[in-house]
C-alpha cells in the first residue's frame, strides 16, 4: 500500500518574503493508514519532473510515525498566518490523556507542527526535527496532565 493518496493539487506561488517568490504546485494528500489530510508546497519544477512522490512518501511517513504515537489520536492539516504576515502550511495533531482525574474519553488539546519539520528521512537532520516534533506533542501531553491534576 501507497504511503499517500494524491487528492488534489494546484500550481501557485508561494511567498517567502517581500521579495522572493517560489512556483510550486500545492498538493493535499490522505495518509495511509491513519487518513490525515494535509497539504504542502512542492517545487513545481519538481512536481512536473515527476519527482514530487518521494517528498510526498517523507511527508506522509512522518505523519504516520507522529500518528503512532499511543498520545496521539488525530491529525489534520491547516494554515496559519506566521509572525511575519505569511502564510504557514501545518498538521494540528490531536493529544489526548487520559487518568482517572478525566472523563473516561480522556481530554485533549491540539498540538500544531510546521510542515518543515515533517521529514525524518535524512540521519542527522531527521532525528532532530523527529525530536523537535517530539517535544511539541510532548509538551501538549504534559500541559493535559498537569491541567487534570495528574
């Protein structure tokens, strides 16, 4: 089975300042098999090689990986505006704890990742994003505990 399903893309620029523009094609993929819908910017140059299914398998991969975390029960992609005005493609993952200080569904509370950390591939570089994207869900749960009481 497929890491991903293509769902759909579209070809438009993406603004990294004032001055500096990328063409890129924008492509919102399902992950298999937890079915986390998320989209990235993919050099469109890329894309039209047909280069673009080895970005997309890291990027659904580590979607997967963070979706197998025991802590973490959803995942959905989602934009927001960055501290610099421009807009910022993440995944918001679903934490939850549970203990008997909550209901019996547990509580939960989103913990956002910025695509570009969503890429373990490489050794070195990969384990410290995986680590970086660690602390956020583990900060998330943490935050969750410590509100229950626990």
């Amino acid at each position: 089975m497929a890491e991903y399903a293509l769902v759909g893309s579209y070809s438009t620029v993406q603004v990294l300042s004032p001055t500096t523009v990328n063409a890129v094609v924008y492509c919102t993929i399902s992950t298999n098999p937890s079915g986390v819908i998320a989209s990235k910017p993919v050099q469109e140059s890329v894309f039209n090689a047909n280069m673009a299914v080895s970005d997309l398998s890291e990027f659904a991969a580590a979607i997967e990986q963070i979706m197998a975390d025991t802590r973490v029960i959803a995942g959905v992609g989602s934009q927001t505006i960055d501290t610099n005005g421009l807009l910022s493609d993440n995944v918001v993952f679903t934490v939850q704890y549970v203990s008997s200080s909550t209901p019996a569904a547990g509580v939960t509370a989103e913990a956002t990742v910025n695509v570009n950390l969503l890429n373990f591939t490489d050794a070195q570089i990969g384990t410290v994003l995986l680590e970086q994207v660690d602390a956020i869900i583990t900060d998330t749960y943490n935050s969750l505990q410590s509100a229950a009481g626990d």
